[in-house]
C-alpha cells in the first residue's frame, strides 16, 4: 500500500513505486523539508526525500505545442497595461490575446513562474511607491483572465527573477519599498493557492533587475543584476532544498536588463538575450551549460534590436524575447535554437502595441524536464 513504505531515510534515491492512492508511478528524490539534515555548499539543506510523481503529460498535449504567455507590461502611451497575450513557441507569427489581469498595481516590472498548467504572477510596481506582494494565476492551456492566487510572498516588491522546477516557484532578489536592493529567495508550491510564499535562503549579493533565470529540474539559476550597481555575478541554488545561493559564474556582456521575469531555458541550457552594460545597450546573446559551473559563453547577438527590459519564454527548443522597454519600445518578438548557436531570427509581433517591462511565462522550459 501507499502508506506502508519503510522510512524516507531507507529508501534509496531514484527507487520507483506504484502509488496505488493516486494510481500514478512515483520516484523518489532526496531533498525535501524535514527529517535529518546535513549542509552542503551551494545547495541548501539536503533533507531526508520525497516521492515525486512521474509525468507523462506534455504541453503538445495540452496546447499543441509549448504556448509562451506575454504578462503585463508597460508603455508610455497607456502607462500600466494588464492585458496577457501568447504565442505557440513551436510556430511563429503575431501574439493573440489570452485576457487580462486582475490587479493593476502588478503590471509593471511583475515576476512570472510556472509549472505544466499553471502560471503565476507575482509581486510588482504601479507606480514610485506603490510595490505589491500579491500573487495571480491563469491556466496556460486556457484563454481568460487571471484569478487572485489568495496569497503573498514574503514581502512586496518588484524585479525579482524566478525559478521552477515544476512544483515549487522561486522568487529571488528585487526591489522593496525597505531597500533599493534585497538578496531574499521565497518560494511557493505552484498549485497551492490560498498557501503563502515561505523563506528560502539568500543570494550572495542583494540586487535587483536580475537579467535572466534559468531553471533544471533540480537547479535554479540568476544572473546578472543592476542599479545601483551592476554586476556579472551568476547564482544557483538546489530548488528541492532550502539554503543560501552559491557561486555559479559570471556573465559575459549582458550584465543589466530586465528583471528576470521568465525561465529562458531548456532542461540544458540557460539563454540571456540582450540587456546593457554600464555604458550602453548590448545585443548579445550568451548560453550557461545548466549542470555544470562556468561562464557565460557567446551564443550569437539580437539581429532587431538592443537592449534591455524585454520578457521571455521558453519551450525545450526554443527561447522567444518579447518586446523592449529601453532604450526604445517596440514589439518586436524574435527567438533563438537553444542547442545551436547563432542570431536571433524574427517570430512576429506584439499584436496589442509595443511593450516593455513585461513578464514571460510557458509550460515547457527546462525546470519542467
């Protein structure tokens, strides 16, 4: 039976059963809260385990390929925008619309995450003062608008980057009406709404308009950061544990753009498209082998635009950049063969108008598997 198992401790990581409660295949991964625990660096708190459900679901079933959602945003013209538009990354063309969110004072420089099903939205600005702690879902596979996700994170504030590995969603860095720069990681579990973001760990360094995230299914990894200061600093963290980041390398060029509102990344590789450097707008774009420790390394360089304050989203082949908020607005969609390497290449349009300071999301990056 279900329930008869000996105890976590006993039972060796990869170890697969037939849960027969929920008549789903299950294997067994170290690695939750509880139980002994013992540190490592870089990594957390490694705790005694927890069986996680095997997926046999894919978003081409879901959607007919791997749909990429555009959150938010804003533009001169009509200041705070709460309308939500995708595209299917597996084909290219102009975005359509999906609906709109529910809080107006989350559209601007918000953060999104996501599992299979389900994206959030979370935090962000309206306004010099006005920084939220709120959260909202859509289900990707649907079009709508989004639902109040009944809970906050551990504080208000804006520009913090994300991870996921499919259940649980990171936070990480941004923007609190306390500190211009703040190092806190909160998490949340994906489908649990009404439950509220819980502590962490800490990045190496407070920052904030974080560049890019990249996640695995066991990693989650920031790069990059600005204002005050800029810095190439690269962290990571185990997102099955609890604990500080770790070192993870530098970036090579794009040490300053949006603030990290999307996975841009398979299962492999992590993508950062496009930012600034501390003297002008660069269009170069630079790949990080997820599993492993290193730099950044030069993957090709934006053919429309530099710059920085896009969104993103990814599928398992895929990266797509979304608009631009600096130097210049536009609504330019482009996208890059994440395990090639080589310009960008143009997908489409923004249908709506162009967008900067937006959120990116999908049900196939690579903290998905």
């Amino acid at each position: 039976m279900a329930h008869e198992e000996l105890s976590p401790l006993n039972i060796t990581p990869g170890a697969i059963r037939f849960n027969t409660d929920s008549m789903k295949l299950e294997y067994f991964r170290i690695g939750m809260e509880g139980g002994s625990t013992s540190s490592y660096a870089g990594i957390g708190t490694m705790a005694a385990g927890e069986w996680v459900q095997i997926t046999t679901d894919t978003p081409d079933i879901q959607t007919g390929g791997t749909r990429g959602l555009l959150v938010g945003g804003y533009h001169p013209s009509n200041q705070y925008l709460d309308e939500i538009v995708y595209i299917n990354l597996a084909t290219t063309g102009n975005s359509q619309t999906f609906g709109e969110l529910t809080v107006s004072d989350r559209n601007h420089v918000h953060s999104c995450t996501s599992d299979r099903t389900r994206g959030i939205s979370a935090g962000g600005s309206k306004a010099p003062g006005v920084i939220t702690a709120d959260m909202e879902f859509v289900t990707i596979s649907s079009t709508g608008n989004a639902i109040d996700f009944g809970a906050d994170l551990t504080l208000a504030r804006y520009s913090a980057a994300v991870a996921s590995n499919g259940t649980r969603g990171l936070f990480t860095g941004g923007h609190s009406p306390a500190a211009n720069q703040n190092d806190v990681i909160d998490y949340i579990t994906i489908q649990s709404t009404g439950v509220a973001a819980a502590d962490f760990g800490n990045l190496t360094t407070a920052r904030r308009y974080v560049m890019a995230s990249f996640s695995s299914s066991t990693r989650g990894i920031f790069a990059g950061g600005g204002e005050p200061a800029y810095t190439s600093d690269v962290n990571f963290v185990t997102m099955s544990t609890l604990g500080n980041a770790a070192h993870f390398g530098d970036l090579a060029a794009n040490k300053y753009a949006a603030h990290g509102s999307s996975i841009t990344s398979n299962s492999v590789r992590g993508i950062a498209m496009g930012g600034s450097n501390p003297s002008a707008a660069v269009n170069t774009i630079e790949y990080f082998t997820i599993a492993t420790l290193g730099d950044g390394k030069d993957f090709g360089d934006l053919t429309a635009t530099a710059g920085a304050h896009a969104a993103a989203a990814a599928s398992p082949t895929r990266c797509v950049r979304f608009g631009q908020g600096h130097p210049a607005y536009n609504n330019i969609i482009e996208y890059v063969q994440i395990m090639t390497t080589g310009n960008s290449i143009d997908f489409g349009d923004i249908h709506t108008q162009p967008t900067g300071y937006a959120a990116g999301l999908s049900n196939g990056h690579g903290g998905l598997g």
